[in-house]
C-alpha cells in the first residue's frame, strides 16, 4: 500500500484537529447561554455583518421558516434587530445589537483564552511550530473557501 503524500497525511490531521477542537469548545461555548443554532446565527451577524433573513439561512444552511425562529428568538433576547432593507420594503435584514455583540465578543474571548492556555501548556518546539503557523491559516482558510466554491459551481 503507498503511503500518504504529506499533504494528504496534514490535512487529514488538520481536519481531525478542526472537528476535535469545535466539539471541545462547544462546551466554552455553552457559557454564552444560548443553543448552538441561536449562537451560530448570532456568530454569522457579529462576524458578517448584517443581511437579509434569507442570506442568512442560506449561510447557516438551514430552511428561511426555521431561520425566521432562530431570529424571532434573538430579537426577543434582544440580541438581533429586525428592520426593513433600504432598497426593498418587502426585504428584512438582521443585525446584531450591541447587546449580540457583546455576548459574542464574551464568548469569542472564552474560546480564545481556552486556546492560549492550551498553546501555553505545550512545550516549547510545538508551541514555535503552531505559533508560526497561525499567520498562514487565514491563506490556507481562503484557499479551502475557494476550492469548495469551485467544487460546487461545477
């Protein structure tokens, strides 16, 4: 049996480590008080910006019905806005309040300081290998987004 190129064997590692590591702060994230799907939906508007309800389903991969509750939720929480888009009156577009952005800025700060006590717990080879690979992993996140598009446009 030929063995795995080393671009196949890191990325399978790679992914293993993205699937361990979000299932692990999963639990981080609990803290923030809201389901998964509220605070994924949440994550989109603070990170993304707003848009339309049914970009945001779109992004979120789930039905606009769905969506609609996921939001109706949030604002009742007072975590998302609802107004109606500039250029279209029949057109609604969600927004994070500052309140959502707070509570993500808290939740992505959680994550954030679960990451660095864990870089800060390996020894000293391992942790210069990682921290001199994090300035390449928005690249190699931007190449991955584009293979994907394309993997889909065919």
């Amino acid at each position: 049996m030929p063995s795995e190129d080393p671009f196949t064997a890191a990325a399978v590692r790679l992914n293993s480590f993205a699937v361990h590591l979000l299932r692990a702060v999963r639990r981080v994230d609990a803290d923030a008080g809201l389901t998964p799907a509220r605070l994924s939906a949440l994550s989109v508007l603070h990170f993304g910006g707003p848009r339309s309800l049914g970009r945001l389903a779109r992004d979120e991969e789930v039905t606009s019905a769905t969506m609609s509750r996921l939001v109706d939720a949030l604002c009742e929480l007072g975590l998302a806005t609802r107004t109606t888009h500039e250029d279209n009156a029949r057109m609604i577009t969600v927004s994070a309040s500052e309140a959502g952005h707070a509570l993500m800025r808290g939740a992505a700060a959680r994550r954030a300081q679960v990451i660095a006590d864990a870089l800060r717990g390996l020894s000293p080879a391992p942790q210069r290998a990682v921290l001199g690979a994090t300035p390449h992993l928005a690249d190699l996140e931007n190449l991955i987004r584009q293979a994907v598009d394309d993997r889909s446009s065919r």
